[in-house]
C-alpha cells in the first residue's frame, strides 16, 4: 500500500518540474502512467478482500435472566444454546466454573454443522446446605480455539418451609401454676420434611419431632410449666425446626403471672456515729407471704466494714422475722445516705434508705516540717550529715486526746513517742536522722493515732535525697557555645549553682588564648552569676575558627569541670570583598574588565540618543541601512552568546546519560518518553493494553504505547519500573524490573566554572566591542557639526543675473549629487558659477546682484 502511493507522490512532483522545463507531451506521458500505477493497485486491494470471506464464528445464549434463584433443597435447571454461525463444522465444549457445589452439566461436548444449535442443560442441585449469592460462569470452546464466556449467577434463598400456630396466645395463671397450649404445625415446603418442636424458657423446656408430608398439617395440646417464682408478664417462645432445610418458625405465647408474695422492712431512717469509727444498726426482714420465700438484701455504701455486704438465702417461712446488724463506718464527718436493696426469689423488690450522720469525734492533723519548719511536700534534697526535722500534731477535735508517735525507719527518731493536747492545740515534735553521704534515697512514713483508735491513724511520708559533698555543691555552665566577633572584646558566661549547699569558688582555665576577670565568685544554691571571659589573642588578625575552654571551679578541694566552645565568626564583607578580589584569575579579570567596557560602551550610547528616536530622521537611507544591520548583527551575537554560555550536560550534571539498554537514564527536572511496545510481543497480533507499578520517585503517564517519566522536582537517584500488558483476550504479563536512572545536578555555580568557558566568554565580548564601536562611529558622523549645515545654494551667470527659480531648483539638486561623490563645494563652468554661500549673508548678496543687475 505505502510503496505505490509514494510512487505516485514522488512521480507527481518529478512533473511538477518537468514541466516548467520540458514540452507538454511529456507531461501527458507522466500522467498516464501515473494512472495505470493507481488502477493496478486498486486491483490488489479488491483481491485481499476477498480472502477473510468464511468464518468458523459461533454464539452461545441463555433464555433466561442472569440470576438463577432457587429455595434451600431445591433443584433448578438452567439452559444454555449454542448455534454455530461460520461455514465449517465444529466441536464444542462446555464447562462451569464456579464455586456452587452442586453443578451437572448435560451434553457437555457435541459438534454442530454449520447453522445447527445445540441446548446443553445444567442442573443446579444439592442445595439444602449451601445458602447465599455464588458467581457462576459458563464458557464455551470450539475446536477451532475460539471461546465465549456466559457471566451469571447463582442466588440460594432460605424460602419458608414451615409454619405454626398457638392458642390462645395471651394466659393469665397464678404463681407456680401450669399453662396450656393449643399448637398446630404446617409443612407449606414443596417435600416431606420432619419437623423439632421446642418450647424455650422462661417456661420448662418441653421438645418433640412430627413428620410431615408437603402441605400436611398436625395439632397437639402441650402444658407449659413457668418457673416457680417467675412473675409478671413472659413471652414463651415456641418453634418448629425443619430438620431437611433448616427453616424455622417461631410463635410467641404471652403469660401474664400474678404476684402475691411481700416482704416486711424494719430499719431506723436517721443514726448518728463518729466518723472513722464503726456502728451497727439493727435491720429486721419479716415474710408476710402465705408461703416460703428466700430474701437476699445488698447494699453499694463505701461507709460499711465489708464494702457491699450480701446475705444470702435467708429462708422465711410463712410470718417468721429475721434480725441482724449492718456495720456502718464513716470515714468523714457530715450527712451520708445508705441505701439498702432488698429482694425476694419470688420477685418482691424493695429500696429502704438510712440517712448517717457522721461527727468528729478523733479530729487530729499531722504534717512534716523541714530544719527551717517550712512544709515538706516533696522529696526533700539534703547533704550528708546529722539533720533535724518536725512533725508538726494538732487536736482539731472537740476534746483533749493522746497521740501516739510511730516510724517505720529506723533512720528516723521521734523525741517523744506520746503526745497530749488540748483542743486546738499543736505541738512540734523533732524527728532526728543521721544521712549517709552517698546519692541515695531514704523514705520512710511517721503513723500518728489517737491512743486506742488505731484505725483513725495519719500516716506521714518522708523522703530525703541524700547527696555526696560533691553533689552538695555542684556548678554548671549555661552556655555550651558562644559566638566572638573580630571585634569582641569579652564574652558573658552564665553559672549556676545546682546543689544544695554554697561557698566560694575559685575559677581557673587551662587555655592560653582565653582568661576570666573574675577570679572567684560565692554561690548560694539555686543563684545564678555572669562571669567575663576576655581572648588573649588579636580577633582581628585571626582566622576563624572554633576554640574550646574548659574552666574548673574549686571548693574545698573538689573540682568542677565544664567545657565552652567558642566560634570566632568571618570577617566582614568588605574584608571578605578583599580577599575575593585578590583570588581572581586573570582570565576572570579580562571577562570582567570587557563587561565593564561594554557596559559603559552602552551607557554612553544610551546618553547620546536620549531625548530623540533610536534611528534619527535625519540620518540619509543607507546610514539607516547600516545601522539596522548592525543592530541586527548584535542581537543575534546575543543569542548565539546564550547558546554558547550554556554549560554541556558534563558540566551541568554529574556525568551523561548513556542509553546501553540495561537502564533507563535521563537527567534531574526532565521528562522522558519510552516506547512500551518495544517490550512485549504477542504472537496473535492482538491489542495490547498497557499499565505499569508506579515507582517510588517517578511519575509514569501511559498514554497507548507511549509511557512518560516525570520524576520528583528534587529526586535524583535509582528506582524500578515494571510494565504490566495485558490483550484483549485477558492474558497479562508482567516485565522484569526496568532500572531506572536520574542523573542529578551539579552544585558548581557559573562563577566557579569560569574559567572553562573564558574563551567563548572573551570572544562573545570582543564581538560585542566591535558593534559598539560600529555605532560610535555612526553616532559621531551623525551628530558631528557639518561646514555646508544651514547655508543656501545659489547659482550666478557670468553677466551677474539671478536664474529663475526652475533652473535655480535643477543646478540645485545637480550640484548637490557632484558635491556627494567628490566632496568640493564649489563647482564652475563656462556659462555659471556655483558657490555654497551662508544663510546670514544671503540677502547681503542678493541686493549686490540686484544693484549690478540696474547699472
């Protein structure tokens, strides 16, 4: 097909120029052959046509819906045809695939002639266990590998197979009688099936099987026992259970049970006790019912001995009384409620409340105090050595008690062990304790009672850090780094005191360079104090860089060593200007210099023509000419600069992109196209579809064959591409991981790689310079005064007579084209004289001519 076409094409524009050269006859020949070319193709594609003429195609349908639905236990059948619509013979075959169990397929391979059909039948059977929604296929082959899919399903309902009836459906008994009931069961399923009766609880659970034809019914009374005690309103549940499809069916039965038991409550309604102290209160349950009953009484009080006291199975016979006593034990004073719930087995419910008042009758408060009596209300920090502290006791009750004093740590001595006091009094009683030097902790607790009331005891914590002499004392520094300017002349340095006990310090560095002005400074704990550290050393003559200090503070022998690092910062900028100066190339001074000289070149161009036109009317045609061009020129040496200052791909990244074939390379903050079909074939010459597994720093845009690779903006590294293609007959395959590979950029800048491009730079430049030169000539031979500049042409004859006007304009314009080419100013010849004459002496020469003129 392509071949004659360009045939054509290329045999039409051959007589294109034929015939601008050649006679007409030969551009008749060319057409005619052109036309018997297009005639014998025309025949070649009519014959191709006609090969794919016969088929060996095929179709498979079903009548019915694409949901095949069906009770529990029941069997459906399913048809399927198949016609064979080609001209050839064939065999089929016919499988299901799904995960229905119960599937048999009939006349599963047969062949048909062409035009003939076949109806395969598919039961879909056993379906008593199997309940829900299945996927169910149907895929039919001929022998010539082609194949069609019927895409249906399967829906298994759980269909009513039975029903039941009651009578009545609402009772009204008394407590611990029987009920009976009136049950009918009806098979409404299309098979016999057998059938399992329970009646549930609240009721005594009562079964039994019947059997039963389709549609068949059966009747019974049955006695339902509730259970003794049960009152109120029940529902009773009774089913009928299919055995064969698992149906279900289920009727209520409402029985309304009276209640006639009661129970009788004595309890007094207000108490008064001590608090933290414990009271019984007397409780009395009398039965009033005609019958026995049990009473179980509980109670969700936080005030009583055992939390939530219960007692259990109290039997009351008929009119008997039980009494018994409820611990009651406030642990504040004021009013508290104690709600009691009382219960029966026959159902009787009952809430009796007590209200307690709770008094102060043991009040007492305990608290520690430190050497200075302050309050310790957490660990204490303290130094090794003997130390004292208080336990301050006060009665806040309404009478005079006795306390007792005790400790759990033996590291701790009460001075007295029994204290008494008036009411409202307190007293400070020293405990005395002897502490290691070591960083440890002691804890212990001082239990203050009242004398006989051990249950209302205060207990009081004491926890003490204890500290070496070391730890006692410790010193810190804030500042881990500081920053010196060339022209610092000392530096502040913050220290901490962080023990608990202070003194003098004396400060010392081990540094040549640095020292402090003050040689010792008192810390008290917690205090913070500025010291002064001053360089020994010129900042200014010196580089920067990072010292380290390690000043020591001493007392009494022990040492504190800390650690300062000191960061001398650049000089300034203009110090630094300096220095970069003096590190130029001399390639780097030339570039520099000439873009000076161009700069100003410009500048000067753009003051001269300031104020008029780029291109002055008063410049003659040709100048203009010139001066177009060579603006011309310089916008295209521009740009041609552009193209040469851009740095090769070596230069600008890390290395070239290489295209071996193992990996896929392309640069940072570009994008790449690849051909995806250059990585699969299909033998069948079927479409392919493309997809692919995103990477992980590369976005991939697949647009047909055509895949686009866009990475991350700042991504530069390796990541994998796998390819996924899958044709229209569903097969999918996956390609191995492609390596991907993005080149990053270099970090260089353009000034440090100068020097590689200095002599393009320096050649652009000199072009440069040679354009501004080229128009500072044109500008000076523009704007130079000229001698002839507003003076007047005029032309005498010999005789000393004016010509007119006419004549005057002609040897005007002649004389002005001579004057041109040879540059004079003043031609003769035999009949006239021409002379250049100025403008302000004009009219002075023309009254001297006239005045000839009269003589």
């Amino acid at each position: 097909m392509k071949t004659p076409q360009h045939s054509l094409k290329k045999g039409k524009s051959q007589d294109a120029r034929q015939k601008s050269k050649n006679s007409h006859s030969t551009a008749v020949i060319s057409t005619f052959i052109s036309i018997v070319i297009i005639a014998l193709f025309a025949s070649s594609v009519h014959a191709e046509l006609i090969v794919n003429k016969y088929t060996n195609s095929f179709s498979a349908s079903s009548p019915y819906n694409e949901q095949i639905k069906l009770c529990q236990c029941e069997t459906q059948v399913d048809r399927v045809i198949v016609e064979n619509t080609g001209q050839f013979e064939s065999s089929y075959t016919v499988v299901v695939n799904t995960p229905y169990q119960g599937i048999r397929v009939v006349n599963q391979e047969f062949t048909l002639a062409p035009g003939r059909f076949q109806e395969v039948l598919i039961y879909v059977e056993n379906s008593c266990q199997n309940g829900g929604l299945f996927p169910y296929d149907v895929t039919v082959r001929s022998s010539f590998g082609r194949e069609q899919k019927l895409q249906r399903t399967i829906r298994v309902d759980r269909c009513e197979a039975a029903s039941i009836n009651t009578h009545p459906i609402e009772q009204t008994i008394g407590m611990c009688e029987d009920a009976t009931l009136f049950v009918n069961v009806t098979n409404t399923g299309t098979f016999a099936d057998e059938f399992h009766i329970v009646i549930g609880a609240p009721a005594k659970t009562y079964q039994q099987d019947m059997y039963l034809e389709a549609g068949a019914s059966k009747s019974q009374n049955i006695v339902i026992t509730p259970a003794c005690g049960t009152h109120g309103t029940i529902a009773v549940p009774v089913t009928a259970q299919a055995k064969r499809s698992g149906y279900t069916a289920v009727a209520d039965v409402t029985i309304d049970i009276k209640n006639e038991f009661d129970i009788m409550v004595a309890l007094p309604s207000e108490v008064q006790v001590c608090a933290q102290t414990s009271t019984r209160v007397p409780l009395k349950l009398t039965n009033n019912a005609p019958a026995k009953d049990s009473v179980i009484v509980k109670t969700d009080a936080a005030i009583t001995s055992k939390g939530v006291p219960v007692l259990e199975d109290i039997a009351l016979e008929p009119g008997e009384s039980h009494e018994f006593d409820l611990e009651v034990t406030p642990k504040t004073t004021g009013s508290t409620v104690i709600a009691l719930d009382i219960s029966t087995a026959s159902g009787v419910k009952k809430t009796r409340e007590i209200q307690v008042l709770a008094n102060d009758c043991f009040g007492f408060e305990a608290r520690l105090l430190d050497g200075m009596k302050q309050p310790v209300d957490a660990p204490k920090t303290q130094c090794c050595g003997e130390t004292t502290y208080f336990l301050e006791v006060q009665n806040t009750a309404g009478r005079t008690q006795s306390y007792a004093i005790s400790t759990d740590n033996a590291a701790f001595t009460p001075e007295e062990r029994t204290v008494t006091l008036e009411p409202g009094q307190n007293m400070h009683v020293p405990i005395h304790t002897q502490l290691p030097c070591a960083d440890d902790r002691i804890d212990g607790t001082i239990t203050v009672s009242p004398v006989g009331q051990p249950t209302l005891a205060h207990i009081v914590p004491i926890i003490i850090d204890t500290q070496t002499e070391r730890a006692c004392r410790q010193v810190s520094i804030n500042q881990d780094e500081l920053v010196m300017q060339h022209n610092t002349a000392s530096l502040l340095v913050t220290v901490v005191h962080e023990g608990s006990k202070g003194g003098l310090y004396e400060i010392t560095i081990n540094n040549t360079l640095f020292s402090v002005l003050d040689k010792a400074v008192y810390l008290t704990p917690g205090q913070q104090q500025v010291i002064q550290v001053v360089p020994l050393f010129d900042p200014e003559s010196s580089s920067p860089g990072r010292y380290v200090i390690r000043p020591t503070f001493t007392i009494d022998g022990i040492e504190y060593h800390e650690q300062i690092g000191i960061t001398l910062k650049e000089k300034g900028f203009f110090s630094r200007a300096s220095e970069f100066f003096k590190s130029w190339t001399p390639c780097q001074w030339a570039v520099m210099l000439l873009a000076l000289t161009i700069l100003l070149g410009a500048l000067i161009l753009l003051l001269a023509y300031a104020g008029k036109s780029l291109f002055p009317q008063g410049l003659s045609p040709r100048t203009l000419i010139l001066l177009k061009l060579a603006i011309i020129i310089l916008l295209l040496v521009t740009l041609l600069s552009l193209v040469l200052l851009e740095a090769p791909k070596s230069l600008r990244y890390e290395r070239e992109a290489t295209s071996n074939g193992k990996a896929i390379e392309w640069y940072q903050g570009q994008t790449t196209q690849i051909d995806l079909g250059a990585y699969f074939y299909d033998p069948d010459s079927d479409l392919i579809n493309f997809s692919v597994i995103q990477p992980s720093n590369v976005q991939v845009k697949v647009e047909g064959r055509t895949a686009t690779l866009i990475p991350d903006p700042k991504f530069a590294g390796n990541d994998t591409l796998v390819i996924i293609a899958k044709d229209d007959k569903g097969a999918t395959t996956e390609s191995p991981a492609l390596d991907l590979v993005v080149i990053g950029k270099r970090t260089t800048s353009v000034w440090q790689n100068i020097d590689l491009w200095c002599e393009y730079i320096i050649a652009i430049e000199f072009m440069l310079l040679l354009m501004l030169a080229f128009l500072f000539v044109l500008t000076i031979k523009e704007y130079r005064p000229k001698p002839y500049e507003n003076n007047v042409l005029v032309v005498v004859d010999k005789q000393g007579k004016k010509q007119n006007k006419k004549e005057q304009q002609q040897n005007t314009r002649s004389s002005s084209r001579r004057q041109a080419k040879t540059g004079t100013t003043k031609t003769m010849s035999k009949t006239t004289e021409r002379a250049l004459i100025p403008s302000q002496v004009r009219q002075a020469l023309t009254k001297s001519l006239d005045a000839q003129r009269v003589r």
